[in-house]
C-alpha cells in the first residue's frame, strides 16, 4: 500500500509514532497537537479502540477511504471532503524572499490566525511537529505554513493560512516555496490536504504545482459516553 493512501496511521506507526497514543487497533496524535488518527481499517474493534482513547471527551478527525458509518451511540460532529495533492517532481514552488521562523514564543498569535481562517485542526502543540514559518507585519503575524505528518519519503505541509487582511500578496505561496525546498532538500515529496470545497485554495495548490492525487472522507468522531 502507498502510505499516501492512509497518512495519519502511517506518520502515527513510523516517522511520528513517539507521539502516538496508542489503543488496540486505534492511534491519534495527542489533541493539543492536532485531534487527527487513524486506523488500518475502520471496523468495530478499530473504533471499540478508539473509544478507549478518548476518556477526554475530545473528538478525533479520521481520513477515511470512503464513508463509514460507526457503529450505534457514536457521534459524527462533522463529515466533508479533503482532498490530498502532492507537489509534482518537475516544481518547486518560488520560495518567499523575506521569512520568520515561528517557535514556542509565537503560539498564541498562531492559534489565534488559525482559528481565524480555519485551515484545519491547529492545537497549542501543533507547530511542535515540524518547522513553522511566518509573515510578520507591523509587528502582527499575518500568514504562516508548517509541516505536520510526516513518513518516510514525504513530508505534509499544512495550516498554510493569511490574515483576511492580508490576501492577495502571495504571502501563502512564497512560504509553501520556502517549506517544499526545505522538503525537498531532505529528499522526500511535499504533499498537503485542504478542503474539497476550498476552490480558492486548491487553484492556489495548482498554480504552485501540486495535482490532485485522492479524495478523503473526513470524519469528525466522538465515541458514547457510556463506553468511556
């Protein structure tokens, strides 16, 4: 199998898998970093597996191969498209000429700009899972992209997002060029997923080279209270 083909479990048993939190046939990411995980396959022992992980009451977000309905008492907070594209190996996008690394000091402005422009799930932690980088102006964080899942061979650029203020700059494309030559240079494919219904996103994606590679059934789960 393609790891692309099941990304969360793959980072999860792999290059991430010291993150992991691990139940029978289940593994997330702990949810300050991010509230993704994933199974080999959805089934009864898979969510039975997960139900035991989530004594915190935090729903899981699943990238399922199509749609799955889970077993009785479960709760689906939200289902949609996301659909995964990889760089093509003829482009690297333009990297951006001016950049800021983000760090620990920069995590509630990052926090804050994502649960503005909601690129994706985006936790305290989650710029602890790879390199971050940002715009700043006057001062103000106004558009980053980071690295989240990673596997052997690849790496995921995600929660690439601009300030309202700030679109139309190619301030979102000049960072996803500085992190696919970072990528590159380790020998491993730049690879992202955004919404299905994000046009203005996926055109951006396109114009930088990326291609359309599969389409995920993403869905948002919590398990019955009475099983925890």
């Amino acid at each position: 199998m393609n790891p692309l083909d099941n990304p969360i479990w793959e980072a999860l048993t792999t290059s991430q898998a010291g993150l992991a939190e691990i139940s029978g046939a289940a593994r997330r990411f702990p949810p300050d970093f991010t509230s993704l995980g994933g199974f080999l396959d959805p089934s009864r022992e898979a969510y039975d597996s997960l139900c035991s992980l989530q004594t915190d009451r935090k729903s899981t977000a699943l990238f399922l191969k199509s749609h799955y309905d889970p077993p009785a008492g479960w709760t689906v907070v939200q289902e949609l498209r996301v659909l995964q594209m990889m760089l093509s190996d003829s482009q690297t996008p333009k990297p951006a000429a001016e950049w800021i690394e983000l760090a620990e000091a920069d995590s509630p402005e990052m926090l804050f700009l994502a649960q503005l422009t909601k690129p994706g799930p985006f936790g305290n932690r989650t710029h602890e899972l790879g390199t971050y980088i940002g715009n700043r102006h006057e001062g103000k964080l106004v558009a980053m992209a980071g690295e989240r899942l990673r596997f052997r061979g690849y790496t995921e650029i995600s929660a690439v997002c601009t300030h309202p203020d700030f679109l139309g700059r190619g301030l979102a494309a000049g960072l996803i060029g500085v992190l696919a030559h970072k990528i590159r240079s380790r020998d491993e494919t730049p690879f992202l997923h955004v919404r299905g219904d994000n046009t203005r996103a996926i055109e951006l994606y396109k114009r930088l080279g990326f291609e359309e590679r599969f389409s995920f059934h993403c869905s948002v789960v919590r398990s019955p209270a009475k099983q925890r």
